[in-house]
C-alpha cells in the first residue's frame, strides 16, 4: 500500500468448538455464551445452522491471555504446546495471537527489547554470551541488530518486524518513547509550557526526522523537521494542507554520531522558540493555530538506526499527592516536612554514553554532611553503584554493588526508600544489591534536602517526587487501610520548592477478608462441573 493506505486491524474466528479443544479461553465467558444460546426459546424460530451458531458466540470478548505461552512449530495447531526453550529464533514458528498488545509492530511488554533485526523480541535487555558471534552476542545491552538473547528467553515478533515496546507515559516526568506513536497531552497547551524530546543520531546518511505537537482531523500546530543532508530545519503547521516554511539554517555537524541529542520547545506569547541541545535555532515560529486545539505529541522519521528514545510533556499541575515536578542537576530541592519510615523519593533521569558519573543525595543543613549519597559510576572508568555518608571531616566507609544496566538516550528512575533504620534502593523498579543503613550521628528527619548532581554528555536528572505514605503514632506502619491512620503525602512545587501537603482526614475502613478458602474452591469445582456438562451438550446438539 502507498499514499495512506495502511492495515488498521485484524480479527481471528474459529469455526470449531469440539470435546477435544484443547485451545485456552475464558472459561467462565465461554459458560455464559453456551447458557444463553441453550436457554433462547427455538418455537416459530427458524432453524439455526451449526456455523451459524458457532458464529453466534461472540469470540472478539474471549481473551488471549492463555495463549502467550510458546507454540510448536505445527502451523496447523494453534492449541498445541512444547517446550522451545533449547531453540534459535530460526527454529520458531509463532502466531500473532500470541500477542496481547493491540499496536502491531510493536514487541510485547513481556518481552520487550528487540533483537536480531527486528525479527525477535527478547525478555532481558542484555545479550547471552555466544563467542562465536563476536559483539552481537557479548552479553552487553541488547540492540536491534544483536543476536542472541540472554537467558534464551525470547518470542518471535508477532508482525514480523518490530520495534520495542516502551511505557506510556506515566504522566508528569520524562518516559520512554519511539517513533509514530501519538503522546497524549495530559492538559491543555498554554503558554509557559515546555516539550522535550530525545534521541540518538546514527550518521549522516539518517534521513529526516521531526517533532510535532497535533491536533485533531490531520491540523499540526507546530511541525519541527530536521533535514541533515540539507543542512536546515524546516519549521511549519498544517491546516488542510501545508502553510508558508520557516527554514532556519542547521549544519549537520551539530550532530554527533551514535551520540544523544535533545530538542526543546517552549510555547512563548509570541510562538514557539525550539532549542538543540541547549542552543535556540536561528529563528522562531508564529503562533498560526490556536494553541486550545492541540492534544497530543507524535515523533516521526529517521532511518539507518536513528531512534527516538524519550519524552517530557508539560505536567498536569505544579504539585500534588506525589506528583512528580521538573528538576535540574545540581538543584536544591527542599523538603518542607520531615522525612519519615515509609517516605519513597523518586527521581527521573536520562542516560548518555559514556557519561561522567551521577549521584542522588539526601542532605542535612549545608551541603558537608550526605545522610545518603547514591552515586552511579558507569563504565569505562567503572561499573559500580557507591553507597556512602559523609560528615563534615570527610566520607565514611562505602558499600559497593552492581551497576544497572543504563541504555543510550532511555529514561530511567531510582527510588530511595525509607525504612526502619536503613534505606532500600531500586532502579527501574528492580532493587539493588545493598541497603544502606542510618549511619551513627544522622537521622532520618534531620534531611533537609535532594540533591541531584554530576552526569555529562547530555545525561541530566529531569524530575523529582517524593511520597510520604502515612502519618501514625507508629512510623514503622506503611499500612492506609487501619483504622484511624491519617494518610499524608508530600510533592514539592516546581518554581519554589516548597512541598504541598494534602491531608485524607477520612479514616478508610479495612476489607472485609474471608479466612475460610474453602467456600472458594467448591465454587470453582461447581464452575469447572458445569463449563463441562455445557460443553458436553453443546456438542450433543451440534451433532
């Protein structure tokens, strides 16, 4: 297909339903569609077929969740399992009804990274280790052209050629992102706002790549296009077509191969001022749309191993029940409450290559004394996080662990977690290998401030949150559903730092919780008891 023709959507039916079906479905769905097909009244109704009966169960509301195990090889049966996991991707045959996710050409969240050129969709993002195949199989971070996946835990891509899956945004802190994808604003466009976007330059041979903030029925407010091989940027919008160009001038050399970049926009009275790393382009563009009809973000282009990698969108609110705010590196950010046992702060980032090492500190009154100092020291000079405490006479003895892995232009967010007596620490959800405890001479509620600090080569620390989880007589209970526990959270605002408190003065009442399981498991026998009596019939009256 060309000019706009693509394929949207597709649909899979099956014109069996026999005893000896082995294929996973909702067994509860498939009870309720049999029991009302039996129950119609057939008097002065014409014969019903068996296809038409088949057709009547409504498949489109049967979930394919059963279905994200590993086929056979067999393209003949759906149902049929094997163990694969000895196997090459080359060895593999596998459907896209394996998938859950809607967006084709797209990896599922379960595996998420792709691999060997698109064609494979793997679990981990590092590689096995297979000498044979040299770099794409070093045990390194995964990439599109590696060939080998750590752990051999892969799928095939269920379209045939993917890109990885990334998270939607959360709202209200940098995310990751990929091409062709429409980024909802989660408010209104005003002036005031800033969009960011990130990604990583291959050559000069990339074709031509572009940021554009949209609205609806095809109108583009502001479509921001980079043109290496010419040597320009080409600023425009289009409303039932495209309007009159701003092109400033923009040598190719401004980028870097394999090197991060970042564009940014600011929404001014006067229209847009967009920025390249820092540095505002030669000019600016004209407010020619209103700025109410924008509501979504898309990035677009790029070739030869060019990616977008990352998005910031303006944030709903400046503060809020943890709510995350923008930040910058080397920022102060003060606390307006004492930190307690159960208090989360969380801060966002983005990584480069090769950048200088990166550190999250929580600090008492000046900056000589770090309660917690987590300082990343990524490679080449090492590959280690440092847990550390500093005093006034110097810094105190360190604990060492593994470095997580960091990948090229991605977002990433570490949680500092407070405990009784010692802080857990995670990365990306996954905790590191130490925690660090409340060293003599410090305490928890003498933190005064986050210190975010260090990186180079375009890593910074974008955004900042922190989340106090209750208020109690007892610190060391985390739990809102007591009775009486008053839950207090704690963001701070973007401009001042000053933290907005909001109080739940409603006590939440516990779940009623049923202690006798057995009541449970009969239910599911009974259910398992009918689903066959129903199948059985069903298939008595098809005969």
């Amino acid at each position: 297909g060309s000019l706009g023709m693509v394929w949207t959507d597709l649909a899979l039916t099956q014109q069996a339903a026999t005893e000896e079906s082995e294929a996973t479905t909702d067994e509860s769905i498939l009870t309720d569609k049999m029991t009302e097909l039996l129950s119609e009244e057939v008097t002065d109704k014409p014969t019903v077929s068996t296809s038409d009966m088949i057709s009547r169960i409504d498949t489109t509301e049967l979930p394919f969740e059963g279905l994200t195990d590993k086929p056979t090889e067999s393209t003949s049966d759906m149902t049929s399992r094997t163990d694969t996991t000895s196997r090459t991707p080359k060895d593999q045959e596998f459907y896209s009804v394996i998938t859950v996710d809607d967006d084709q050409g797209i990896c599922p969240a379960a595996f998420p990274n792709v691999y060997y050129n698109g064609q494979y969709c793997c679990k981990s993002n590092k590689e096995k280790v297979y000498a044979p195949q040299g770099t794409q199989c070093d045990g390194s971070v995964i990439q599109r052209d590696s060939l080998c996946c750590d752990g051999d835990n892969y799928l095939k891509c269920p379209s045939g050629i993917c890109k990885s899956y990334h998270e939607p945004d959360a709202g209200g802190h940098i995310f990751n992102a990929r091409e062709d994808v429409e980024y909802e604003l989660k408010k209104p466009l005003e002036v005031g706002d800033v969009i960011r976007a990130w990604g990583v330059y291959k050559d000069h041979t990339t074709s031509k790549f572009n940021v554009n903030i949209k609205g609806s029925n095809s109108i583009n407010l502001l479509h921001v296009d980079f043109r290496p091989f010419n040597d320009v940027v080409v600023l425009n919008n289009y409303v039932w077509g495209w309007q009159s160009e701003v092109r400033p001038t923009f040598s190719k050399y401004n980028f870097v191969a394999n090197k991060m970049f970042e564009v940014r926009i600011e929404v001014h009275e006067d229209g847009y001022r967009i920025f390249f790393n820092g540095k505002e382009l030669a000019r600016r563009f004209p407010h020619r749309v209103d700025l109410s009809t924008a509501n979504h973000v898309i990035l677009r282009g790029g070739s030869n191993g060019f990616e977008w990698t990352a998005l910031k969108l303006p944030n709903t609110q400046l503060a809020g029940p943890g709510i995350p705010f923008s930040t910058s590196t080397g920022k102060k950010n003060y606390l307006d409450k004492p930190l307690a046992v159960g208090d989360v702060i969380t801060a966002w980032g983005i990584y480069a290559t090769d950048s200088s090492k990166f550190n999250v500190n929580l600090m008492m009154d000046d900056e000589l004394y770090f309660m917690v100092h987590v300082d990343f020291r990524p490679p080449p000079n090492e590959n280690r996080v440092v847990l550390n405490s500093k005093k006034q006479n110097g810094w105190e003895t360190e604990l060492r662990t593994a470095l997580p892995i960091f990948e090229n232009g991605k977002a990433f967010k570490v949680d500092i977690k407070c405990l009784d007596g010692e802080f857990e620490i995670y990365h990306n959800g996954n905790v590191l290998g130490s925690r660090f405890p409340y060293r003599n001479g410090f305490a928890l509620g003498e933190v005064k401030f986050v210190w975010l600090l260090e990186g180079s080569l375009g890593m910074v620390w974008t955004d900042l949150a922190l989340t106090q989880s209750s208020a109690t007589e007892q610190p060391t209970s985390s739990s809102s559903s007591e009775p009486g526990v008053v839950t207090k959270k704690i963001t701070f605002a973007e401009e001042t730092g000053t933290p907005t408190i909001v109080v739940d003065p409603t006590p939440t009442e516990p779940e009623e919780v049923t202690d006798d399981p057995t009541e449970e498991v009969l239910t599911i026998l009974l259910k398992r008891l009918l689903t066959i009596l129903l199948k059985r019939l069903l298939t008595i009256l098809l005969k």
